[in-house]
C-alpha cells in the first residue's frame, strides 16, 4: 500500500513539472524573440496618370508599351510643334516634310502606298477624338503644346481601343478640360527666326472661369501662329512658300 502510494505522489510531481516546463515556454519564446526593428522611409515616385486603356491609371499599369510627356516636360523644353518632342519618344521616328505632310512612323511599321491612298499606320486623336480621316490621311495633325496636360504615344496596334488607322500606333493629345475648383489664366507670346525667311511670332491665351465653385466652369483657349516658309517657289515667283498660318479657338465646359 505504501508502495502505491509512492509511486502515485512521484508521478503527480512528473506531471507537475511536465506542466510547468509546457506553460512557461511561450513565455520563454518571447523573450528569445528579436526586437522590431524600424523600415526606413520609403522614397515616393512621381506618379503619371494616362489614359491610354480607356480609364485613369498610372503608366507603369498599363499592360502596352506607353510614353507619356508631360505638360510641365513640353514646356521645360520649350516644345512649339510635334517635331520638338515626338523624335524623343523610343521607337517613333519622325519623317519631317511639309507642313501636314509629315509622317510619324511607329515600330518601322508605315505605308507605301502615298499620302492620299488607304489608312495612315499611326492614329492622332485630340481627347480620345480622331482628327484625321481614313480616306484623306494627307493631313498630318500637329497640335501646338499650349495648355496641353499631357502627349501619350502608344507603340503596338490599338485597333481594339482606338479603331482603324493605328496598326502602328496611336498619338493622343490630352488637352486641360474646365476645372471648377478656381479661376485660372496664361498668357504665351513666342517669336522666332528661321535662316533665309522672315520672323515668326505665336500669341497665345488661356482663361478658365468657374461659374459655380466645384460645379460648373468654362475654359476658352485661343492662339494665332505664323511660321514663316524657308522655300522659294521658282515657278510662282513666291518666296517662303512652305510658311504656315494658321489660328485656332476652342472652348471646354464642365
């Protein structure tokens, strides 16, 4: 009996330091942890929103090859024309001939079958609006970068999103809509001078009016550009025949 007895009280103190060594090892666990250390301070990109996929999203999103040159860049580099800023962009070359008679060609990808024949391989469209017309592709659009948000060129066919006329590629033009948070204004004069031609001069303005505060406004943009001509017409007797003229008004509301 008392041989039971002994054997029962040393497997009550086994059990009871079984339970003790399985209830301090959480504790245990924690002290042995490491310390938390601190993250450094993460470095913030900026971010380039596009529209190249029919919705707003940042550049690096998108799953097509996109460049897109910012408002802020076009004037950084003092960009007056599609031939200042288009031959920087990779894989688009510029084919520079007479006013609305250039070509911009995307990926090698173009046409041998003339200006006036068939569809252009690179698409232009002005906030997603196309400006040319697949059967008079002789008219190259060249829109002066005043008030422009933003250029988005993209490479590869984008039929699917943008229709025909862009097997090679697609330029998009973003200009600033109506903004009803505030009123805002510019002013841009620009003179220049091309050897063997006259002086050329731009005027250009820009006026947005919230009529109602974060409701309703109006923008208005309005610019006269002459660039004089370089080439003397011998036949007509005309000097700086290649000169281009020409002035423009539009109006956004939101």
């Amino acid at each position: 009996m008392k041989a039971q007895a002994r054997h029962t009280l040393f497997h009550a103190i086994r059990l009871a330091c079984l339970c003790s060594l399985i209830g301090g090892a959480p504790a245990w666990a924690q002290e042995a942890a490491p310390a938390e250390t601190t993250a450094p301070d993460a470095t913030t990109l900026d971010r380039i929103t596009v529209t190249a996929g029919k919705r707003e999203q940042s550049v690096r999103e998108v799953a097509g090859s996109v460049s897109a040159v910012t408002g802020q860049q076009l004037q950084d580099i003092g960009a007056q024309s599609l031939a200042d800023y288009i031959q920087s962009t990779p894989g688009v070359v510029f084919n520079q001939y007479q006013p609305g008679v250039s070509h911009v060609v995307v990926r090698g990808i173009a046409s041998n079958s003339g200006n006036v024949q068939g569809q252009t391989t690179t698409g232009y469209f002005l906030n997603e609006v196309p400006l040319t017309e697949p059967g008079w592709t002789i008219v190259v659009p060249d829109i002066d970068t005043f008030d422009l948000n933003r250029v988005e060129v993209l490479r590869g066919p984008q039929g699917t999103l943008f229709g025909s006329a862009s097997m090679g590629g697609a330029i998009n033009y973003v200009a600033n809509t109506a903004d009803a948070s505030g009123f805002d204004a510019a002013v841009e004069a620009t003179v220049s001078q091309t050897r063997n031609a006259d002086t050329g001069f731009g005027a250009k303005a820009m006026v947005n009016i919230p009529i109602k505060q974060d409701v309703f406004a109006i923008r208005a943009v309005a610019q006269y550009r002459d660039d004089p001509g370089y080439l003397d017409n011998v036949g007509l007797g005309r000097d700086g025949s290649n000169n281009k003229r020409g002035q423009s008004k539009y109006t956004f509301e939101s």
